[in-house]
C-alpha cells in the first residue's frame, strides 16, 4: 500500500539515492554530480527554515519518490511564487506516484496562500508535462537551448498553475 506523507531525517537517504540517479541518468536535474548526504541534510534544513513541505511517498517501508516546492527567485516580490519538484525512483516510475505526490504539494501551497506554482521542465521530458498539465498547469515559455547536459543543448519549459 503507499502512504504519502510529510518527510522526516530518516528519509534522507532514501531521497538522496534517489535524486543521485536522476542526476547521473536523466535531464530532469541539471547537475552533474551526485550530491551528498551533508547536501541533502543541509537542504532539508532550510525547507524546514521556510516552512517548505517535503513530501514522501513510500510503499512497504521503502521511499520511492518525494516531492516538494522552493523560492522561484530570492527577491521579495515574489514570495507568493513557487517551484515545485516531483522526483520518482527509477524502478517505481509509470505507477502513478507523481499524481500522489503533487496533490499534498498543491495543497500545501494553497494553505500557504502561495499564488503561483512554477515547474521547470526539461522540453522534450513529456511525461512530467502531461503530469503537470493534468493539474491545471499551462506552458507559459519555452526558452532555447539554456541548459547543456549529456553532450547535447536542452531546452526548458516553463509551466505555471496559479492558484
């Protein structure tokens, strides 16, 4: 049975193995390297800081996607603007689990009185579009070539849900 539910400390590591495929196997994150259990304690002490939720989904005692959302840009006027992030193990993808982890996430930002949710997508990473789009996100720009992973130029996307 999978349970959605807030993050604690001892999901971390679950999360961080999680995170580190993605960055090693997919153009969903655009860093290179693996991070490490330090940058992912730090990292969840400041979503904690500002009151950011992070979400786990687990099935049979085992983690196998988070969610959560982060500032879009550090200025003041855009403290009612956020961006989401919905991460999947590998061997659990196709099974739905974004779905449940994107529900608690708007949710929480309703109850925030957040106004808008940014995602920023990889362009041709079709499924997280679907995904979004069936929440009521809209594409609201598309830029050229500004990210370079895995030997190629990559485009981004932006989806936005105004709440």
């Amino acid at each position: 049975m999978m349970n959605v539910r807030h993050a604690n400390e001892n999901d971390l590591p679950a999360m961080l193995a999680i995170y580190n495929e993605i960055i090693l196997n997919t153009t969903a994150v655009w860093q290179y390297d693996p991070h490490t259990l330090e940058m992912r304690q730090e990292w969840f002490a400041i979503k904690k800081k500002l009151g950011h939720p992070v979400f786990v989904a687990e099935e049979e005692g085992d983690i196998v996607g988070f969610s959560t959302f982060g500032p879009f840009r550090q200025w003041q006027g855009y403290r009612f603007t956020v961006e989401n992030s919905v991460y999947v193990a590998a061997d659990s993808r196709g099974r739905g689990i974004s779905k449940l982890l994107m529900t608690p996430l708007i949710n929480a930002a309703r109850e925030m009185n957040i106004h808008a949710i940014v995602a920023g997508i990889e362009a041709t990473n079709d499924v997280s579009i679907s995904l979004h789009k069936k929440f009521g996100f809209i594409e609201v720009a598309h830029f050229k070539e500004v990210g370079h992973k895995f030997g190629r130029w990559m485009d981004l996307k932006f989806l936005e849900l105004i709440l």
